[in-house]
C-alpha cells in the first residue's frame, strides 16, 4: 500500500497558491485493507474513504470510462493492481496530475504537468478529456483562478473544450453541477475570465444563453465607451471581484443588464424599460441553474431598481422611502448594501470610467441608517392604531428630506 498527495494541493504547493483541502490516492490496496486500518467508506460511485483521525479523504486508485452521456456516463474499477499512472491518466488537466509520496515527498508527474505549471498553460491530459462535459467549466475556472499568473489554454484543449460545446453533452450537466462551477468561479479574483472562456469555446450560449445574447447589443457611447452590453457586463464583474463582494453581488452584476439583449432594434442604442424586460430572463436563469433564493431576489432586485440608485440623488425624499422599502430596508438593511455594491459596480464597469466617484453609495447607505434610526417608541404616545405606520413613514419621509438637503450642500 503506497498513498500519494494528488491534485490542487500538489498543484498549488508547487505553483505557491494558497490551498486548504488534501486529496490522497491510494495504490496497492483494496477497500476491506482500508477499513481493516480504520478508514471510512464514503464514497457511492467509487471507493472513498476518511481517514480515521484527520478525516481527510482518501480514494482508491481507479480506472473508468464512458458508458453513457453526461457527466454521470462514467463507470468507474478500482483493484489494487491499478498502477498511479493509471490513475492519473483519468485527470482534466496536466497540472492535476501530478502526484506527491506521502512519505518520501517524492513527485511523481508521468505527463508533464510541472512542466506546463512553468509555461503557465491548461493542457488537457488525454483525449479522455473529451467524455466529460463538466471539465469545460473546470478549465473555464481554473483559467478564471490562475489569470493573475497568466495562464492560458492550450490550443488543443480549447479545440477539444469547442467540440463538447457543440456535440450536446452540455446538455446533459444537471443544474446543480452548473450553478456549483459557476458559484466558484465568481468567487475568483478574475470571475470575468470564466465567462470570457465559456464565450470563446461556445459554452456560454449553450449554459448561459442569456448573457450571450447581451455581446454584439450596443448602448450609447455617453454612457457607456466600452459601447458592447457583453462587455460592460463582465467589466461590471470585474468591479464586484476587485472589491472582494459577495456571491449574491457578483450574480447579481452578471444579470443586471439582461433586458438590454430584449431590446427592440429600431430604438438601439438606447434601453428604455431594460429593467422592466430584464426581470423575465434574470427569473428564468436562477430557476434553471436552482440559484439559492437569496441570491435570486437580490438580482431581481437589482435589475428592476439599478437605474434607481444612479438616480438616488435627484429622486423625491418619498420615491427614494419607497425604493428603499422596497428593498426591505427595515429587515434586511445588509441586502440594501450588497443592492448598492452591485449598482456602483455597474456605474463603474465602464471603459474609462473605473475610478469616477459615485456619491450616491455613500447616500443611499446614510438614507439606510436615516430610516431605521425612526422608530415607533420615539413616537408622541398618543398616537395608536393605524397611525403609528402613517406617522413612521411621515417622519421617515421628513428625515430623507434633511439628509437630502444636507448632502447636496456638503457635497456642493
């Protein structure tokens, strides 16, 4: 029995990326030693087991290969005669498969993965590579992780990422493994790399139609000097991922402009009622990628009521109350300022425009404060019933307007 550390933590200890998660491979052993030694099976489709004290995975060496379609297709064998290299050979990417000794630290890397971690390239390791349509999101995120050091794929890899795009088996993904590389890869510094990606090999229009509807769609150069919807989109991405926002900001960025690939051609460049015609796709992409609800509402939200908050400082004390109802300010006032990083991320997603001030934040999260601060025991003591409502939103109301004033002269 001989156990190698296999995967992104060899992978990242060599390249000096931060990881926290251990994968083990174990050659030369058979499911009734492991759990005679105490381990834990776990795995369903294939022997998983954790270790007895740190409880860390450790799988037997396997073989597998395609049966069916999808990235369930797999039938997988294990035996303890399957050699690492056997192993290995099943992995995405080189830089994947490549193998430490547990006990030497030995590295065993049989197809050129150190290598290829050198030149900075993502290069398939077999043209096993082509049976499973999830390693095109794979590389989509790892090209999308490993941007800041300049990795790029290899021409051989993107070829082959292409052909699964257009033979069907993306089709075949199921929802929840969709939503599971793409909630990952919007957690990445360079989130927008994952959908430059998935554009370039033709995923996105298979996964995220969408969104790529929104490339080749103008807006007017006034506002916007990048001119492209697509572009805009992920250069709003961009914003979210440099200021490290939450998952809920960051989808809520990618699908704020849907509406704009509804516009009628006769009236482009302009978008009149994008936000309206937006809410219809944005809804149609989280239920079918089975968003978690949060993250859904909050990209309703901001598509409906961006333009809302670019206009925050010019809209009536009692339109901006609404707004802010709306958004739930009185329950959830967390969700109204994850609404206002995703709507300055769109202001300054924008050729030229990245670093332009954008007072209305800072408004929009004094107003926040402002309202809440109003609260019904501060209230004369003989008003009762129905007008206790009436009188909070009155005086709520009367509140924005001073802040209002205020701001503008400070802001002169």
């Amino acid at each position: 029995m001989r156990v190698y550390l296999v995967g992104g933590a060899v992978r990242d200890q060599l390249l000096g990326h931060p990881y926290q998660e251990k994968d083990y491979v174990v050659v030369g052993a058979s499911p009734q030693h492991l759990i005679a030694l105490g381990y834990q099976p776990v795995g369903k489709d294939f022997p998983v087991f954790l270790h007895p004290k740190t409880k860390e995975e450790y799988a037997l060496a396997r073989m597998e290969r395609k049966k069916g379609q999808g990235y369930h297709g797999f039938e997988f064998s294990t035996s303890p005669n399957i050699s690492l290299e056997q192993d290995l050979i099943r992995r995405d990417l080189t830089i994947n498969a490549i193998a430490q000794d547990q006990n030497t630290g030995q590295i065993f890397d049989p197809y050129g993965g150190q290598s290829d971690l050198e030149y900075k390239i993502l290069r398939h390791v077999s043209d096993a590579f082509a049976e499973d349509p999830l390693r095109v999101l794979r590389v989509a995120r790892f090209a999308a992780r490993y941007a800041q050091y300049g990795f790029t794929i290899a021409p051989e890899t993107l070829q082959l990422m292409q052909m699964l795009s257009e033979s069907g088996e993306l089709t075949h993904l199921t929802p929840e493994r969709v939503w599971k590389e793409t909630s990952r890869a919007l957690m990445e510094r360079h989130a927008d790399v994952y959908f430059h990606v998935l554009r370039e090999c033709g995923a996105l229009k298979v996964l995220f139609p969408e969104i790529d509807a929104l490339f080749g769609i103008p807006q007017r150069p006034e506002f916007h000097p990048e001119i492209d919807c697509g572009i805009h989109t992920l250069m709003s991405l961009q914003q979210a991922c440099k200021n490290n926002y939450s998952l809920d900001v960051r989808f809520s960025v990618l699908v704020h402009d849907l509406g704009k690939a509804l516009t009628p051609k006769d009236v482009l460049p302009r978008h009149t009622m994008h936000e309206s015609r937006g809410v219809v796709p944005v809804t149609a992409l989280s239920d079918r990628l089975k968003v978690p609800t949060s993250t859904k509402k909050l990209a309703i939200s901001v598509c409906k009521e961006h333009l809302k908050c670019h206009q925050a400082l010019q809209l009536k004390p009692g339109t901006l109350w609404r707004l802010l109802q709306r958004l739930d300010v009185l329950r959830r006032p967390e969700k109204v300022v994850e609404f206002i990083q995703a709507c300055e991320s769109d202001a300054k997603g924008r050729l030229g425009l990245e670093d332009r001030p954008y007072p209305q934040a800072k408004y929009m999260k004094a107003a926040i404060h402002c309202v809440r601060a109003i609260k019904a025991q501060d209230l004369p003591t003989d008003i009762k019933g129905p007008d206790i409502g009436e009188m909070l939103i009155a005086k709520r109301i009367e509140a924005l307007a001073t802040l209002k004033a205020d701001f503008l002269i400070s802001h002169a």
